[in-house]
C-alpha cells in the first residue's frame, strides 16, 4: 500500500467551482505539505502543516486554503477555481526529528485542469 | 535566500552514455542536498542525498558528490538505461528552514 495517498488522481472543474484536495499519509509523520507542479518552473510550495495546529502559508497561498485534520490528513481547497490554477499538485510529508534531514515523501499527485 | 540552479533540459542520450547533470546551489550555512527523481505519471521520489560537506550519495548507479567549495551537487550516472528517463530535481534543505528548495528539473531521456 502506498504511503502517501492522493484523491482525485485527475479532476476536470470549470471556473468559479470550489474544489477541495485530499492527502492521506500512513508514515506517522508530523509534516505535510502542498506543493504546485508546472512545466518548468519545478515545484512550488503552496502550504505546510508541522502538526495539527500549526498551518503556515508557502511561496504561492493566494488563492488556497488548507485544513489539517488529523495528522494523517491534510487537504487543499481552491475555493473558487480559475484556469491558472491548472497544474499538477503533490501532498508530501516529511519527519521532524533532526536525523531525517527534512528528508520528503511524496504522493503521486492530483492533475487538476480548470477550463 | 536559498536557490539551487540546475542544467536546463532536455537532455537526451543514447543507451550506455555516461550522464552528468549539474546542479549549484547558493544557501548559508550548511544544507542537506538531495536529488529527487520523478518517472511519468507518478509523484517525485528520493533518488540519493548527501547531508556535510564531501560526502557521497549514491543509489541505483548514480551518484553525486556534496562539494561545498564549489556550492555544487552534480549528479552522474556511468551508463544509462532506457528506464532511467525522467524528470530529475535537485534540492536542499538548510537548518533551520524546515522546507525543501527545488531546482527547475531537468527531463532525461535515453534512447536505445
């Protein structure tokens, strides 16, 4: 089973549509993260949970939200989608203790398309 | 802030070539580096790391060395293979900024 779970695997939405992305994890690992995958411009980081009660904004947050459930859990939410928003997005999770070397586990990623 | 510059792709080569891509980076301090591979359709997965100065990750024939007076992490394979074709990224990570920094990647193909 992988350790890192994505839903949905592909989304097709329309402008204006609220869409929410969910990441699950069975690593045990306190991080998770949000990342933005476009041609060329390699990953970008849109949000990151240290633990249940500590959300902090990435290079790119305008536009998304997040909400950490549990530790396991971690989910994205574009509350109203636009075509530029169209991308490949990752959920990673990571260990906090030092030997890890911040040391990331990716999923296998959400292809989202905004017409 | 910290940045990692990585050899601008494509880059395609023929089965059983030697493949070098370059990776600088610019950081204080003294980052973990990482090189991350990402076959097609799937997510980005850990290749090799190297976390002080000098040493050497290595895995599945690649290698890279952590070379801090050149502020560079170059990753090399001696002979490559069909199914080494995928987007490569470099990154580190330095103490303290608890969040990875990404190169651009660079997309290898190998052809027979």
């Amino acid at each position: 089973d992988a350790d890192v779970t994505q839903t949905p695997r592909n989304r097709i939405t329309k402008t204006g549509k609220r869409i929410m992305l969910e990441c699950s994890q069975t690593k045990g690992h306190d991080r998770m993260y949000w990342y933005r995958q476009d041609p060329g411009l390699g990953l970008q980081l849109i949000y990151y949970s240290f633990d249940v009660k500590d959300i902090n904004k990435g290079e790119i947050s305008d536009g998304y939200s997040v909400s950490r459930q549990a530790q396991a859990k971690f989910s994205l939410s574009l509350e109203s989608a636009i075509p530029n928003q169209t991308a490949l997005y990752f959920c990673a999770t990571s260990d906090s203790g030092v030997s890890s070397y911040n040391e990331q586990f990716f999923g296998p990623g959400t292809r989202l398309t905004v017409l | 802030g910290d940045s990692v510059t990585q050899m601008e792709g494509p880059v395609t080569l023929s089965e059983e070539a030697f493949l070098t891509i370059n990776c600088t980076y610019t950081a204080t301090g003294y980052p973990s580096l990482f090189w991350y591979v990402q076959y097609p359709g799937e997510g980005l997965q850990l290749l090799l790391k190297a976390t002080k100065a000098d040493d050497k990750g290595s895995n599945k024939g690649f290698e890279a060395t952590y070379r801090k007076e050149t502020t560079s992490f170059h990753l090399e394979k001696g002979s490559v293979q069909v199914s080494d074709s995928a987007v490569y990224f470099c990154a580190l990570n330095n103490f303290g900024n608890e969040k990875l920094t990404f190169g651009t990647g660079t997309r290898l193909t190998i052809i027979p």
